[in-house]
C-alpha cells in the first residue's frame, strides 16, 4: 500500500483516536462531576499560586461562575467529541472531503479549548503554572499536540483521495 493511498486510513484511525479520547474525558466530566470541578475551582481561585498581590485581582472566587466555567467546558468538550465522531464516521465511509471539514471543526475546537482555555487563560491569566497540585498544563500541551497533528496529517495532499486513487465521497 503506497503512501498516498494510506492516508486516508491513517486519518480515520487518528480522528477516531482523538474522538474516543476527548469523549472519554466528557464522559468522565459528566459521571465524575466533582473531581475536574475541584481542579476549575482552584484555577479560578487561584489559591494554590504564589498568592502575589500584582496577580490574585484576577482571581474568579465565585463558586457560581466557576461551576458555570467548569459546565461550559464539559458542554464545549461532549460537542467536540460528537464533532470528531462524525467525522470518523465520514472517513469509514469514504467522504473525505467532508470527513477533513468536519475533523478540522473538531479537532480546532480541541485546540481552542487546550490551548486559549487551559495553556493561555488557565496556565497564564490564573498562574496555573505556579500551582505544585492543581497545574494542568501539561495534559493541556498533549492534548494540544496530539489535536495539532492530526490537523496536519488529515491536510497532506492525497488524504482526500479514495483508495483507488480518485476523488473520495
């Protein structure tokens, strides 16, 4: 099998992997509410940073607005998930162009989420990085990592093509 033509398995089998993953991770959000809830919570609050003066006014100590944060983030994930499914689905029945569409809204969505919500806003903005017991930064990266290179691979010249070599779906 050339290259070429295993390209398109190849993405179906890492956009399948990333969709199991992340519907793994809202699955376990939903049925373990409190556990991820703790770790938004103290993000937000801030309390497990080195408490400096010129950061802590960015703190979020509202229980509401964390909660609200954490289900927002459970509702952005369980989308994403649905999204990649699809997509999978796309690529196990040959329509790849709308598979590689339908794969980049997911896996964007992934890297929104990891980079901008947890590495940017969570790591930066709410000092995660400072936090020996609530720093989530580098599940965010391979999360990140892993979304960005399945874009890559489902964009190579040849992904859209069939197996015989024709125009997929």
């Amino acid at each position: 099998m050339s290259a070429v033509r295993a390209l398109p398995i190849t993405a179906t089998l890492l956009t399948g992997t990333v969709a199991l993953y992340i519907t793994l991770v809202a699955f376990g959000n939903i049925t373990d509410f409190g556990t991820n809830q703790q770790f938004v919570q103290h993000v937000l609050a801030m309390d497990t940073t080195f408490k400096d003066d010129d950061l802590m006014w960015r703190a979020v100590e509202s229980e509401a607005l964390q909660n609200t944060a954490y289900v927002a983030i459970i509702v952005w994930e369980t989308v994403a998930a649905l999204v990649l499914i699809l997509g999978t689905v796309q690529w196990v029945r040959r329509d790849h162009v709308r598979a590689r569409r339908t794969s980049t809204a997911g896996l964007l969505m992934l890297m929104l989420l990891f980079g901008a919500g947890f590495l940017a806003i969570g790591g930066e903005w709410f000092a995660m990085w400072q936090s020996e017991d609530w720093n989530g930064l580098d599940a965010a990266m391979r999360v990140f990592l892993l979304s960005g290179v399945v874009l890559i691979v489902i964009h190579l010249p040849g992904v859209d093509r069939g197996p015989a070599g024709g125009e997929g779906g």
